[in-house]
C-alpha cells in the first residue's frame, strides 16, 4: 500500500543530474576510481584553509562517499585547529 501514498515520484536521468548536482554531463558519482585518480586527490588543497568534500573530493562514489568526504575534511580543520 505506500504506492498509495506517495505524492510526488522523479525519475533521474543525466540531465536531472546536471541540473540539480551540477555535476558535469550529469556523471552520477564523480571521478573513475582508477589507481591514478584516487592516488590524486586529497581534502587539503595547496590554499591554507581551504578544504574539499563531496563526491568528487578524495574521490568516493555516491551519497555516502560525499559524508565520508565530508567528515574527513571536518577531521582535518579540526585537528589543524586543535579542537578537541
């Protein structure tokens, strides 16, 4: 019976993805995981204090990629800063 209760249903194509993510030519999870691409990215930049998260960030695949990312970035400002 849930099918009885949804009110809104959108399907995901390549340009939804583009549209909403903004993620070039609608690419649903970011870089190829390849040797050479995951060896290449790291959360810290060359800029001091500037970090990256999300999916295309140390590059991990999809929604719980882009928290993993996210909360490796937060470790790092958190250890560079010295918060407990």
């Amino acid at each position: 019976g849930l099918r009885d209760h949804i009110i809104v249903q959108e399907g995901m194509t390549p340009r939804t993805i583009e549209t909403f993510v903004l993620h070039h030519n609608g690419v649903p999870y970011g870089f190829d995981l390849t040797p050479r691409q995951w060896s290449g990215m790291s959360n810290r930049t060359p800029i001091e204090r500037l970090f990256l998260a999300g999916s295309w960030a140390n590059p991990l695949h999809g929604t719980g990629g882009a928290i993993i990312s996210g909360h490796k970035a937060a470790r790092l400002i958190k250890d560079d800063e010295g918060i407990e």
